[in-house]
C-alpha cells in the first residue's frame, strides 16, 4: 500500500485525512499520549483494517477519539460521574468506559457492550478529529507487542506500506498512554494507570480501586483485554531489578554489553557504553516521556540482547512507568 507521510498539517492535509477517514481508510495521528492509528469509529470494516494493520489480536478494543466530551452522548450511556470527569481531566489523558450505544459496532469494542471514549487536547488531534465530523477509533500506532510510538519516525518503521495516511507531527509530550477508568462497574476502577493519577481520580470517585492486573499477572481474562498480551517490548529481553540505589550499581557494574535504563543521577557512575538515561528518579514524568523511545533506541543496537531497569515507586505517574515495565520486562523482577 503506499503511505503518504504528511509532514505540514495544513488544512488541505487535514481535508485529505479527512476523506481517508470517510472512505473507510486508516490514518496514524499524534496526540499528547503516543501516536494513534485512527479509523471511522462507525464503519465495521474500517475498524477491521486497524487490527489487520496492527496485527492485533481482534478482542482487544479500540478507544473512540472525540473532539468534544458532551459528544459521548451520541455513543455512550454517560452519567454525572462522567461530566465531572470531564469538566476536570478533559482534553487530555483520560479514557471512561461507560456502556456502548447501538451505533458503535462490536468490531471497535472488541465484542464487549461497553466503549471507551476520550478526548484528546493535542491540537493536531483536534483538528484532525473535527476535519473528519466522525468519531475516530484508534490504539496506538505500532505493530501489535511492540513499546508504543511516542515519535512521528516509530510510526514510519512499524506502518509504513500498512497504512494510508502518517500525519508526521510532534512528539508525544506524555509519552505514556491515558490512564482508563470503568464507570461500568459497580465502583469505578482504574484499568489502566496513566498521567491522570489514582491520586487526583480519588478526589472525583471516593469509590476508586486499580484493577490487579495493573501490577501482577492476571489469571484468565482482565477487565482491560489489553493488559492480557505482553507488551511494549523491544527485541532484547528487558528485567527489571528490585534493589536500592547502591546495591543495583553494583549488581551493573560488569554488564557493558547489557542495555541499561538508568535515572540520570546514575549515568555518570555507572558509565556504561549502552547505558540511557531515562530522566531522574524523582521525576517520573520525564521517564513517562522517554521509556518508549528509549526502549526502541535499543533495538537498533544488535548486541543488546538484554536490557535492565530500575523499579520506579507504584505511585503518582510512576504507577504508570511501572506499569509499562513491568509488561515490556513480562514480569521479570530481580530482588536484591
Ligand atoms: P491502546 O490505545 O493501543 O492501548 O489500546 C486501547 C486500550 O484500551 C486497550 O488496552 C484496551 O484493552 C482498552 N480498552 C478499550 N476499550 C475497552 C473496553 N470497552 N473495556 C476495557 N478496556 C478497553
Ligand atoms: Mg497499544
């Protein structure tokens, strides 16, 4: 298939995504999380095309874009938990799941009754959204186990050919998917964790509690279908290791052929040839930025064929990095 890859958006460029979107075409997009892979959330067949594109399993659902939250009306059965929801965290990194109206096909939702809906606060996103006056279906825009896009060149490496349209924007100033949140349970619950933290949602929803299959491995099928594969993982096998400061320089010390993911206090000490800082220990929002592009990094270099990392704290965004470790590492934890 020939990709076009739009570097200007302008408004021909967005009247041109806009027609692909309308003719059942795919279009990788920015927005402030990671890249998505966007189709008409409407049209069965398009949204078919984003699992075959992908190579994504057909049960793992799709989050519905849309360029304003009043517009979940249409696709969703929404509630007052909801418009809180969205007069605080909207636009930006916030998924809801709330049970799905007829109009969304099952080919979107993976076969579930619910749809999970946001609304994206990058600008290229919005206009993009609005260009094409539909709802948009998307995941993000990497081939299907792979770290997600968080750059416009990932999207070129893993769907070019595949697809119809890349909109080469900026890069993802969160770098982390949203976090999700059910409203269709009985009390809401994080499936997902993300930028918007347990923390500030606990204020909205006293109720809230995290899925298990956030940290552990789940048994059977979890709440999110998406935290049933594993995940965001570079070629090389990645451990994560469980230790204080001093005891996890030591234990790298002799590992200069491995790939090592280190807080930027640690690069100097440890100066190690592949070695990548991915921001300090005491910002996790820096490491939400880097851990994708960081993990693709290195897979271009042949003889990493292991890569360690430390264990960020399980609270505020670094739920989040934990989270996205721990499936790119597939469980793997080593206790000093
Ligand atoms: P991605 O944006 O690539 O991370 O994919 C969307 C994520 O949203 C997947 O992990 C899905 O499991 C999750 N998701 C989407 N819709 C639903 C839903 N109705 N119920 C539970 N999880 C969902
Ligand atoms: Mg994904």
């Amino acid at each position: 298939m020939n990709t076009e890859i739009v570097y200007d958006i302008t408004e021909g460029s967005l009247k041109r995504a806009a027609d692909i979107i309308l003719d059942g075409g795919l279009v990788a997009f920015p927005t402030e999380t990671v890249y998505g892979l966007g189709a008409n959330a409407l049209d069965s067949s398009a949204a078919e095309k984003i699992y075959a594109a992908k190579n994504r399993p057909s049960d793992n659902p799709l989050i519905i874009h849309l360029s304003r939250a009043e517009d979940a009306e249409k696709y969703c059965i929404t509630n007052d938990l909801y418009y809180a929801l969205a007069e605080r965290f909207m636009p930006g990194p916030l998924t809801v799941i709330l049970p799905k109206k007829d109009i969304i096909p099952y080919t979107v939702t993976g076969g579930l009754e619910t749809v999970a809906v946001r609304v994206p606060s990058c600008e290229t996103a919005r206009r993009f959204i609005e260009a094409a006056g539909v709802p948009i279906a998307a995941p993000s825009a990497n081939l299907s186990g792979k770290p997600s896009p968080t750059q416009a060149r990932h999207v070129i490496l893993d769907m070019y050919g595949r697809i119809d349209m890349i909109m080469a924007g900026e890069d993802c100033e969160i770098g982390l998917e949203s976090t999700i949140i059910s409203l269709a349970e009985p009390n809401p619950k994080i499936y997902r964790p993300g930028k918007v933290t347990y923390e500030e949602l606990k204020e909205l929803c006293p109720e809230l509690t995290i899925s298990e299959a956030v940290l552990k491995a789940h048994k059977g099928r979890p709440e999110s279908p998406g935290m049933m594969y594993k995940h965001y993982s570079p070629k090389a096998e990645v451990t994560i290791i469980d230790a204080s400061r001093s005891e996890r320089i030591a234990f790298l010390r002799d590992k200069a052929e491995c790939g090592i993911l280190c807080y930027d206090e640690d690069a100097e000490l440890l100066c190690m040839p592949y070695a990548k800082g991915i921001g300090k220990e005491s910002s996790p929002e820096d490491q939400a930025r880097l851990l994708f592009a960081r993990l693709r990094e290195f897979d271009e270099i042949d003889e990493v064929k292991q890569i360690y990392s430390p264990m960020p704290k399980a609270e505020g965004v670094g739920l989040a990095v934990l989270n996205r470790l721990i499936r790119a590492a597939g469980f793997k934890i080593i206790k000093l």
